[in-house]
C-alpha cells in the first residue's frame, strides 16, 4: 500500500535527530534473489527504501533475465522496502503507464533475502532474515488487500479526471479516497502500536502519515520502544 507522503510538524525534529544519528551508523549488506514466475520477458527491477533520507532518490537496481534477478547493495538499518518492476518495450526501454505501476513491499535487513513473485507481479512470497517482522508485514498487507482495488480504481477515476479536465469527477474521486482512508486508519493504527518495537512500524508512518491526523500521528509517534 502506499499513499501520499504528507510530512507533520510534530514529527520534524524527532526525525531530524534520527537523520543524525544514522548518518554515522555502521552500513549493513543486503542481496536479493528474485524469480518472477510467469513474466520471463526482459525486465527492471528496482528496490526503493522507505526512509526520510532515501527520498534523494537512492534506489538499487537489477536485471530480469530468465525470470530471474540479483540486487545487492548496502543501507544504514533494516527498513520497508518497495519493488517494482519495469517491463521493456519492443526499443528495450522502460514501459510503465502512472499510476499502475505494481509495487510489492517487504522487509529488507542485513543478509540475503529470497523474493519469489507471481501472478502477474500481483503476489509475492518473502524468505528474509528479518522473518518476524516480514510476517507481521504479511499480516497487515492481508488486512489491507480488501481495499487495493478500491483505491486503484479511484486513482484511476481521480487521474483521469486530471486529465479531462473533469472537476465533478475529480471530487467525487476525492472523496471516495478519503473515504478509504478513514477505513484504512484502524487497520494501519493497530499494526503500528502491537508492533512498537519494530522498524516496520516506523516505515509505515513515517510512509502513512496522510492516513493519520496530527494527534494520532503523536500518540504512535510516542508510542514508539
């Protein structure tokens, strides 16, 4: 899931302090193996960190050949990370249409992880180091999958009307969004606070913050180990 990043005041010198700190932090290795089972045509994958200080733009890179990949690369701590493939077209470059392109998230953390990805790039299966918490991610992406194509067909309906230059349905689309989101609240409000301890817990805000008000935005905040 992934919604629109909407930065709070209250939360800006708590992270200003953890910029600094993991500025210095010792660098962790990760090396990903993946398979995409039913897509064998040439492809690009690439992982996106869910962190403050990955928003510059770091990404990694990697090759589908076979239907298979490698990425390897190095980050300062365990965090969400986010997949999405590329297919190629016919002049080998980059083919996707925003803002469908499927993204796939799971815990990333020191080691080697094992990604398998089927159905059309709609269902993945995680071995990872960090295996409580890619569980738990599981879990909550369950809970959340009743709402996927909810959404995808009001960005759908919402990017469109951008498009055509139609107001009445941009708002309507708006709303139904914001509608969502208010069902989305508990469901993401109770992960993070059965998971305080987890660094999952602090992606998914620090992601989510537009699914929160400022309130409860520092009561999870605070609720934090």
């Amino acid at each position: 899931m992934n919604y629109t990043l909407l930065l709070k005041k209250p939360l800006i010198t708590g992270l200003l302090v953890v910029l600094v700190l993991i500025s210095s932090a010792q660098k962790i290795s990760f090396s990903i193996e993946g398979t995409l089972t039913d897509i064998k045509k040439d492809a690009t994958i690439w992982i996106g960190l869910v962190e403050p200080y990955e928003l510059k733009g770091m990404a990694f890179k990697g090759e589908v050949s076979n239907g298979k990949f490698v990425i390897k690369g190095e980050t300062v701590q365990p965090t969400l990370a986010t997949l999405t493939l590329f297919l190629l077209d016919e002049r080998g470059k980059p083919l996707v249409e925003y803002p469908f392109a499927p993204k796939l998230q799971f815990a990333l953390c020191s080691g080697k992880t094992f990604v398998s990805i089927s159905d059309s790039f709609k269902a993945i299966s995680v071995k990872a180091p960090c295996f409580k918490d890619q569980k738990e991610l599981e879990k909550l992406d369950r809970a959340l999958s009743v709402y996927d194509e909810e959404l995808k067909g009001l960005y759908h309906d919402q990017f469109n009307s951008i498009q055509k230059g139609d107001t009445s349905l941009y708002f309507k689309s708006e709303a139904g969004i914001k509608k969502t989101y208010r069902a989305i609240n508990p469901v993401m409000k109770n992960f993070i606070t059965t998971n305080s301890a987890s660094f999952l817990s602090a992606s998914i805000l620090m992601n989510n913050m537009s699914v929160f008000n400022t309130q409860e935005i520092d009561e999870l905040y605070n609720s934090f180990s």
